[in-house]
C-alpha cells in the first residue's frame, strides 16, 4: 500500500495501463500543456495534474494534446476505439458535455447496440465534476443524472484514491464505454492506495463504509464524507447507519441498497445534481418498489434546490447538501411515526 | 492510368448493385412493408465506388445517413443490408440499426450515421490511429453539403490538420441540404473544399458523376495521405441526388424538368458505359450482362430479407449494456 491524492491514483494508473498496453491512448485539452508556446509541451500536464509526466513517457502520439473542441475530441475517442485503441479522453470540466453530447450519447454509447453487437467501444471518458469551488453554474455542475440515463454507457463515480485506482483500470481494461466523473474538490484528498497493478474493483459493486442498523444512507463523491461525519455523530448517540458508496451509477448495486433497507427500513439517499429525475429520486423509487414491506418512513432525498449553480460562497454553501441538511433527513426518517 | 477489363467491370458492378439496390428500395418502401427513415443514395454511386476501389479492408470509411452506397462500395454484404433495412434479426446489425445505422467494422465501415455531422470527428480518430500505426492507411469521412455547415465538421477538420490524421474528408455536394438548396445554406464562396483549405489542408475537386474523374482524383488524394506525417486532405465532388432526402419527400422543391435532366446528362451509371464502350474498353453486351446479373443478386437479396426471421423482445436486451 502506498499513500497517494485522488489526483495522483488518476494519473498512475493511467501511466501503468499505459506501460501495460500499446494501444491505450490519452487525448484531450491540455493534457500536454504548453504545445505551440515558448514554455514547450508540459509546461502544464492537465489543468487537474491528471496527466503529468505521460507526454515525456510516453509521447506525442499516444498523449495527443487536442484543440478545444470537445465534439472533436469526444468523435475521435470514439474513432480510435472503433479502430482498435483504447483512448482516455479527458473533458476538462463535465460541464462541457454540453457541447460535445452528440458524440457521447448518440454515437459511443450507441455504436455496440447499434450495430447488431458487432464491435467494442472501450473508450473512457474521464470528466471532473462537483462544486464547492465558487465556479459557478457552467463549470461546477454533477453531470451523473444525464450520463445515468444514457443506455450503453457505464458511470464511474470514484470517492477514494484507492477506487480510483481499482475503477479507473477496470474502466480501461472494459470494452464498453466508461464515463469516469472525478470530483473536483477530492483531487487532493489522500489515501492508502493498493500497489498491486492489476488491482480492479468490478463496477457495480458498492462500498460499505459505515455500518448501522438503524437508517440507510446512499451517496458517493464529495458528499459521501458528509454522510460518512453525520453517521459518526450519530454514533455517538446511539444511532447507527449503514453509509453506502455507489462508487457506479450504471450499474448500480440495487442488492447493497434493498438489503441493507430491508434490514434498517429507513433510506435516505444525497445527491449532489439537481432533485428532478435525479440519481436520489431514483434510489427512492427502487426502495419504495421493491422494498415497500421493509420501510419504516418515506426515503427521503437530499438535493440541491433546482436551480443552476449560484457563484457567491455564501450562495453555493446554501445550494449544496450540507451535513446539517444530511443529520436534518435522518433524524426525519427517523421520527416517523 | 488505365485500369484493366476486370477493374472497369468491377467498379461498373459496384456502381450498378449500389443502383438497383436504391431503386428497388424506392419501389419495396411505397408498399409499406419497410419501417422507418430511408434516405437512398442513388445517383452519387460514382462518388463512393471511386473512392472505395481504391481502399483495402484496412482502410476505414464513416458515413452518412445517406449511407448505403458507402457501404456496398466498401464490401458490406448485400443479402446483410437487405436484411438490416427489412429489419430482420439477421440484418448486418441484427435489425438493430437499421438503413441510418449500417456498420460493418471488420470491413472498416464504421458505420452509416444518422445525426448530420456526426461522423467526420469519427474519421479523425480513426485517421489518428492510423498515424499512430504508421502502415500508410487512411480513413474516410464522407460528408454532404448538408454536414458542411455543421461546427462538428469544423472541428473535425481542425483536429485533422492539428494531429496530422491520416484522414480524407470527401464531400459530396448533391446540391441539397435536405431540402434546402447548397446556394443558400453554404455561405460565402458556395465552395466546401475552400472552406477544408482555409483549416490548411490541401484540397481537390471533382466531377461526382464521373467515376472516372472521382477515382483519378482520388489516387491523388490518397498517394498524398498515405505518406506518414502527411497529414488529412479533403475533396469535394460535384454530384446529384436522384431521390428526395428521404423516401416520401414530395420534391416540391425541384425545378422544372430538373429530376429528367440530371437523369439524362449526370446519370454515373449512362456516363461510365458511354465512355466504356466509346473507347472500345468494354463493349453493351459486358454491361448488359451485368445488369441482368445484378438485378437478380438484388431480387434474390429481396427474396431473403423477405423470409428472413424476425427478432424477438429478448433481442431487444442483447448486445449492450444494461443495469436494470
């Protein structure tokens, strides 16, 4: 085990997929840094350092540093992996999906269906996500709910550096395309890493990081370490909770969630994305049908309100689930009736 | 150059199955039995069978919604497309995709494509990974002038010049964006290779319903792009659609008499055999020939799609990836 950033398990285990297959490529807008400028190429590896070092290792070819063009950059991924590569597109911000959906969600996601099951699309597309960094409503959004959605893409939603590590590789090594949401704001968080280089975590498998008997929580991302703090609160008085990190969207492990629901019979899920049509609302409705009997209180959902992002610290703290907001749905599906 | 007997009849049969397949099309759509958009390529065979007689398996193409000549000139199986376009579970694509929807990756056909603009970004991957093989192939994005207005095609063609793909874009100006004239919905020069040349690229022109003008144009192009770290080219050919912009359209925006005269003077098909059999390369009874062996390869291909089986709802839930 090795102590390493969030940030730093990305770009490891993108250099040893690397060093382990040819055809892996990185693409995307200054994943180089610095080509065309007096400074020289890497004179910035990524805005988020999620690629540093890869370009003078492994070269122009495969770390192709690509105008601004998300379409572009989204549309090759998809060429390179129909043409038997394995890319790693990066989308500086998800919220540039926006105008790049096209290639995402009509072309990727679609081609293996599409076309009758006759080819793969391993192409990974690796996007940060979340607020929490006062940058407004085009540049902190949670882009999950839209991805989720999308039939033959799977969602990656990593909390720990050792997940990164564990679902990054699974993500490479996968023939179908990945969606790869890395949270802004846990770039710098530290954790203990495993070194084995084949270590993967099968996406769909969810990750118990607190138990209780008491109350279900599901999260994953930023928010998951609220969660993870009210439980610990609430330990103290007595109150158990089982906190379940997703980890994966698409899929996701229904089983974890309706167990441990059937064992607590209180759930509630925090979700950073907007409240309709969301992951929570989602969740929600999977417990109430499928675990109607076990429920002791309506599960409730923690969303931001359903509005764009606000910029001002004062606002953005208001937007976004709080561990206050978090211990405050607990404590209601625990007073029930 | 001049091309061998056997390569002129080849390039006149690729042409014609392309023909007969979108005309028999046309004709099998009106009864009903055939679902959805279909959006037939006839009177362009010359632009595709001119580009792909001179790509080997290994060289990969993107298409179009109008995308059935690019597949049969790039090798896809006529009794598959058939099949597909009928829907049955035996189609190329298993019914799944569909006459917009037609791949066939192990031909290097990355498939046909229904959102306008959505390919030619495709190519430039695959024209990537061509350069990074370093083996001298290419790929194609075709592209209409409909697709040419599109900021995708824009940066597509940047990216191209920026990462030196091995990348072709053909442009294949039938003169209407669905059913919006070229003269009005391409601004400026009404030139689409101008347009690849202001990205940086060198850039050809050609006459779309001459084969013979598309394929000497094309041996350029490609002796050009094959050489390593040459990077993209584009061309643009000239060229008619015979058909609305899908199968159903009134046309009420042609002019008089328009339909009749691209018929007669800009028909590939009329102009190949004239300069066949003018020059005493080929002679009617080759050509006849092979239309009567064509037009059976197309009735049979019907005959198949017609009993072919049909899927069933498990279809629906194979060949992707489901979580519920």
């Amino acid at each position: 085990m090795a102590k390493m950033m969030y940030r730093d398990a990305v770009v490891t285990t993108i250099a040893e997929e690397m060093e382990r297959d040819e055809n892996v490529v990185v693409l995307g807008e200054d994943v180089v840094g610095g080509m065309g400028t007096p400074g020289g190429p890497e004179a910035i590896g990524g805005i988020w350092s999620t690629s540093t070092g890869l370009y003078g290792r492994f070269g122009a070819d495969r770390v192709i540093d690509t105008p601004i063009s998300e379409s572009a950059i989204m549309g090759a991924a998809a060429g390179l992996a129909l043409s038997g590569k394995r890319p790693i597109a990066e989308l500086m911000f998800a919220d540039f999906i926006g105008v790049s959906l096209d290639q995402i969600w009509n072309q990727i996601g679609k081609f293996r269906y599409m076309f009758g099951g006759k080819t793969k699309c391993p192409a990974v597309i690796r996007m940060a996500y979340g607020a929490g960094y006062n940058a407004a409503a085009q540049h902190s959004q949670s882009v999950h709910q839209i991805l989720t959605g999308m039939p033959g893409l799977k969602v990656v939603m990593p909390t720990t550096p050792a997940d990164v590590k564990g679902l990054l590789r699974a993500a490479i090594r996968d023939d179908d395309p990945v969606i790869f949401l890395e949270h802004k704001a846990l770039y710098g968080v530290s954790g203990e890493v495993p070194d084995d280089k084949d270590y993967m975590i099968p996406f769909g498998h969810a990750r118990l990081s607190r138990a209780g008997q008491d109350v279900t929580i599901v999260s994953t991302g930023l928010l998951l370490g609220f969660c993870e703090a009210v439980a610990d609160k609430l330990a103290a008085e007595g109150i158990g909770c089982d906190v379940i990190d997703l980890r994966t969207t698409s899929p996701i492990d229904e089983e974890s969630i309706l167990d441990s629901v059937e064992v607590t019979g209180r759930l509630v899920v925090v979700d950073e994305a907007p409240p309709r049509c969301s992951l929570a609302a989602d969740i929600c409705a999977t417990v109430a049908n499928k675990a109607f009997a076990s429920l002791k209180a309506p599960p409730q959902a923690v969303n931001p309100p359903h509005t764009p992002i606000p910029f001002a610290r004062e606002l953005e703290s208001a937007y976004l689930p709080s561990a206050d907001k978090i211990e405050a749905a607990v404590r209601k599906v625990l007073a029930y009736r | 150059m001049q091309l061998s007997r056997e390569a002129l009849l080849r390039a006149y049969r690729q042409m014609k199955v392309i023909r007969e397949f979108e005309e028999r099309l046309h004709v099998d759509i009106q009864t009903g039995e055939i679902a959805g958009f279909t959006h037939l390529y006839c009177g362009q065979e010359a632009v595709a069978v001119g580009v792909c007689e001179h790509l080997s398996v290994e060289d990969k193409i993107v298409s179009t919604h109008r995308g059935h000549g690019h597949c049969l000139a790039k090798g896809c199986d006529v009794n598959g497309m058939m099949k597909e376009i009928w829907g049955s579970r035996e189609g190329l694509c298993k019914g799944k995709g569909g006459s917009m929807h037609i791949a066939d990756v192990d031909k290097g056909m990355l498939g046909a494509n229904g959102i306008v603009g959505g390919g030619a970004p495709i190519a430039v991957g695959a024209g990537i990974a061509a350069k990074i093989d370093g083996n001298g192939h290419v790929s194609i994005a075709f592209s209409g002038d409909g697709a040419c207005n599109q900021g995708t095609t824009f940066e597509a063609m940047n990216m191209a010049v920026v990462t030196k793909a091995a990348t072709i874009f053909v442009f294949e100006n039938n003169h209407y964006s669905e059913h919006t004239g070229f003269e009005y919905a391409v601004g400026t020069t009404r030139d689409i290779a101008s347009r690849a040349e202001a990205f940086g690229m060198k850039v050809w022109r050609g006459d779309g319903t001459d084969f013979f003008s598309v394929f000497e144009t094309m041996r350029e192009v490609l002796e050009y792009v094959r050489v390593p770290g040459n990077g993209p080219a584009a061309v643009e050919f000239d060229t008619e659609r015979f058909f609305g912009h899908f199968e159903g359209d009134p046309q009420r925006y042609r002019g008089p008499g328009e339909l009749d005269r691209i018929r007669e003077l800009r028909d590939c098909l009329k102009n190949f055999r004239k300069s066949v059999t003018d020059a005493k390369l080929l002679d009617h009874a080759d050509l006849d020939a092979l239309d009567a062996e064509v037009l059976e390869a197309i009735e049979e291909s019907v005959r198949q799609a017609k009993a072919a089986p049909r899927g069933t709802a498990e279809d629906v839930l194979t060949d992707v990836y489901i979580s519920y």
